[in-house]
C-alpha cells in the first residue's frame, strides 16, 4: 500500500498488539553543566564490599533505565572554526557524554540570536570511512542558512569522537540525550551556545538516526519535535534482522538478534509509544531499498491510532536519499515543521 503525498490525522488500530501502555516511566533528570568541567575524566569505579549477584547485562539498555538516570554536565568545546559564509560560521566543537569526547560540528548562523536548535543525526556510514563533514552536512547548512543553530554529533565510535560500548545503539541515543541536556543548560551563557534558544531544540534523524530519534524521544527529552527521514524502526528484532541480511551480508546484528524477545522488548521503543509528547513529522521515499517504506507507514499509524501528533510523507520514486527537488521539499518541510512547533 502507498501513501499519497501528504497524509494527516491517520486514525487506524494500531498494527502490532504488543505496542499496549507498559507501567508509566518517570521523567529524565538532567544535570546542570559544572563551572569548571572536567569533561573527558572517566570517574574511577568505587569497589562493593562482599559478594554479588551477577548484573544483567541488557538493564542499562532498557526504555525504563535510561528514564530512570540523568543527563548532562560539562559543557561543549570550540575546537575551532571550519569554515565561514554570509549565512553561517561552522565550528568543530567537542562535548562530553557519560566520560567520552564527542565530536562532531555546529553551524552558527549569522546575528545575535536567540536561534532556535536542531540536532542533525546521520544513518549508518562506515566508521572506518567516516568524515566529520559527511552526506547530512548539507541539511545542516540549509537550516542555518534559514535562521536555525545546527549541531551534527558523530556519535560515540565515530573518528575522532572516543569509543564506547553501544549494544542496539543505545549509545548513540545516549549521546544525543547527553547533548540535549547540555544544550539546554548552556544556551545563553557565554561559550559556544551563546546564541542558542533553549526552548526550541529539535530532531532531525536520517535512516540509523531517525531510529536515534525516535528512542530519545520515546524516553522523553527537552526538545519540541522530531522529523524521522527513512528512518529505522522502534522495534529492535526487525532492526537487526534489517542489518543482518540485508544491509551487512550476515557480518552485523547477530549479536543483538541472540537477545531473548523478552528483553529486546524492554529495549525496543515500539512497546512504549504512549511516552511521545512531542509532534513527529515522517519522511521516507517509495522506492527505498535500505529500509522499507511499510515501517514509516505503520509508524504513521501508530501514533495516530494513540492521539499523537504527526504528519507523514512519501516521496515518489525517491530512494533512501533525496536528490534534487524532492530533497528541497524535503528541507523546506522540515523547517515548516519546526516553526510551527516554536513556543
């Protein structure tokens, strides 16, 4: 089944029974950046006296964990400029999360501010090919160029960022939780973040981000809304069984896929749906091979069929990335839905 064009207020049974309303989860707490940061110093560990039982590895992976614990502290680094135009200033910048550096960029646009904010996250690249100003640097420039401060993360494991563990990717949206937070305690405050808006910081995730994003904001976050393009889905077994024989010829996923279905629930966004309180806007191509256009069309219609707010797309003949003006059309609803989505 293909969608038309633009598709609004979808109102249909939610296609998968196990996405029902878990026990509500508490709010993430976040940390206040410290005025002296030490942020890349990994705390020692305190030694427990007596014997244990033998930690559950998957817990700190769970929807439930990562609600329960905090985010935040230290604060982003200018590394230097990368480049200057009439419309913005890029800068290579470096941010701490849970005791590693992440690099990455942020485009700065020209003026005083306040901006508003949004986060560009990257689908999978090859890390061992990865460069910092990689295919998602030009829709981080568009939105500068329109009036938005852009910050591009390269995640834990991605050069030079430091590496650290990351099972289903859970890193990675930690990472992103830890910059949201550290946004919204610097924005203002001479640095970096000077001319950040605080109050509107949003997502904008492609393919293995669109996944990010829509873990971040399934355990709750302060930002105002999330476009998924081509994104991944909230249910982990497909992901990996995705990965596995489509996207990596058997050399990925295999190790997530041993997980037993009881525990990939508890990690797998999908079962908490009901957590989303910000407007989600999907984008996602028709002839797209990497991740199929059925999961953004049954993503639509869940959320819909929970009252949340959320407007899909599809984009006829379009593959997993846009070229030419359909990715224009994809940029200019982007920043339409984040101006209607400013407090």
């Amino acid at each position: 089944m293909s969608l038309p064009l633009k598709v609004l207020l979808i109102s249909v049974a939610c296609l998968l029974a196990a996405c029902g309303s878990p026990a509500a989860l508490p709010t993430p707490q976040v940390l206040a950046a410290t005025p002296t940061p030490t942020p890349f110093q990994i705390p020692s560990e305190t030694p427990q006296p007596g014997p244990s039982a033998t930690p559950d590895p998957y817990e700190a992976l769970t929807i439930s964990a990562l609600v329960a614990r905090r985010y935040g502290g230290g604060e982003m680094l200018d590394l230097g400029i990368l480049g200057t135009n009439a419309g913005y200033t890029r800068h290579m910048v470096s941010y701490p999360s849970d005791g590693l550096a992440i690099n990455g960029f942020i485009d700065i646009p020209a003026g005083d501010g306040p901006f508003p904010v949004v986060l560009v996250l990257h689908g999978y690249v090859d890390p061992e090919g990865y460069q910092v100003e990689n295919y998602t640097a030009r829709y981080a420039a568009a939105f500068a160029n329109a009036g938005y401060i852009a910050i591009h993360p390269n995640y834990r494991n991605y050069p030079p960022s430091d590496a650290g563990p990351n099972e289903f990717r859970v890193g990675y949206a930690v990472d992103v939780l830890n910059l949201v937070a550290i946004v919204n305690t610097q924005a203002g405050v001479a640095g970096v973040l000077q001319a950040a808006n605080p109050d509107a910081i949003f997502l904008w995730g492609h393919s293995m981000g669109g996944g990010i994003s829509l873990r971040v904001i399934t355990v709750g976050s302060d930002v105002q809304g999330a476009v998924l393009y081509g994104s991944m889905s909230g249910d982990e077994r497909r992901n990996f069984e995705r990965i596995r024989d489509v996207l990596s010829d058997g050399t990925r996923g295999n190790e997530e896929l041993s997980v037993p279905d009881e525990v990939m629930q508890l990690i797998s966004p999908i079962y908490y749906y009901e957590r989303i309180a910000v407007p989600v806007s999907i984008h996602h191509g028709e002839v797209d091979a990497s991740v199929p256009l059925a999961w953004s069309q049954e993503l639509c219609e869940q959320l819909q069929a929970l009252g949340k707010q959320v407007e899909c797309f599809t984009y006829h003949n379009m593959p997993h990335t846009f070229y030419g003006e359909n990715d224009q059309l994809l940029i200019k609803r982007s920043i339409e839905f984040f101006e209607s989505g400013m407090p």
